[in-house]
C-alpha cells in the first residue's frame, strides 16, 4: 500500500492508499488544500482540526450545489428526452393539397399570336429606318 505525503494547509499529513489510486488522492488533497488555502488567506492560522473541518464543509458545499445543478440538468435531459420521444411516436401529418393555377390553352395561343405581330411589326420599322 503506497504512502504520501499530502500538503493541506501548509502542513503536511502521511497517508496511504491502494494501488494506482495516488493520483485521485493527489487531486482530492489539492482540492482540500485549495479550500484551506482560501481559509488561511481569509482567516490567518488556525487549529489544524478547524482548518480541515472548515475546508471539508467548503468542498461539501460546492458539491451540494453540483449535486443540485446535475439532478436539475438530468430532469431537463429527461424532460427533452420525453418530448423528442413524443414527437418521434406521433403520426405523420397529412399531405398538404396545393392548387397551381393552369394557363389555359387559348391564353398561351393568343400571347404567341401577339408576339409573333410584335415582330413582323419590328421587322416593318426596321426596314422603314433603313430606306
């Protein structure tokens, strides 16, 4: 079982812990000494049992407040998670009918009729403005 020695505080406590588990000691012992850090900063010297009570209350909050905002992101998840599920299980909604107005025949006659005057009438000027 490996030994460390962990700085929390300015001060240095020997632990042991299992094998391969010294790095997630390491980083829980420098949260810990984080918070006591913030505490010596802000109070000066204290008792070595209050200064790791008062950092452990610290980190105890923090993770309330995670713990809380991690329960309100999972019901969000679940709450989404039900609605894409609804809207997968509804039922296609029925085709929209559209109209599209039809050109008559006649129409398309008499516009082709006219553009065919427009021409003969263009090519009549043309040859006026050429004499």
């Amino acid at each position: 079982m490996p030994e460390l020695t962990i700085h929390i505080g300015g001060r240095g406590f020997d632990v042991s812990c299992q094998d391969g588990e010294e790095p997630f000691l390491q980083s829980a012992a420098k949260m810990l000494d984080d918070e006591a850090q913030v505490l010596s900063d802000q109070i000066g010297r204290m008792p070595e049992a209050r200064m790791l009570l008062m950092a452990g209350l610290m980190l105890a909050d923090k993770t309330a407040a995670t713990d809380d905002k991690l329960k309100r992101a999972e019901a969000k998840l679940a709450e989404v998670e039900a609605e894409l599920q609804r809207l997968r299980n509804r039922p296609e909604p029925e085709p929209e009918r559209i109209e599209v107005a039809v050109v008559p025949p006649s129409v398309t006659d008499t516009l082709a009729e006219l553009a065919a005057r427009a021409e003969a009438l263009a090519s009549v000027v043309e040859e006026n403005t050429a004499k």
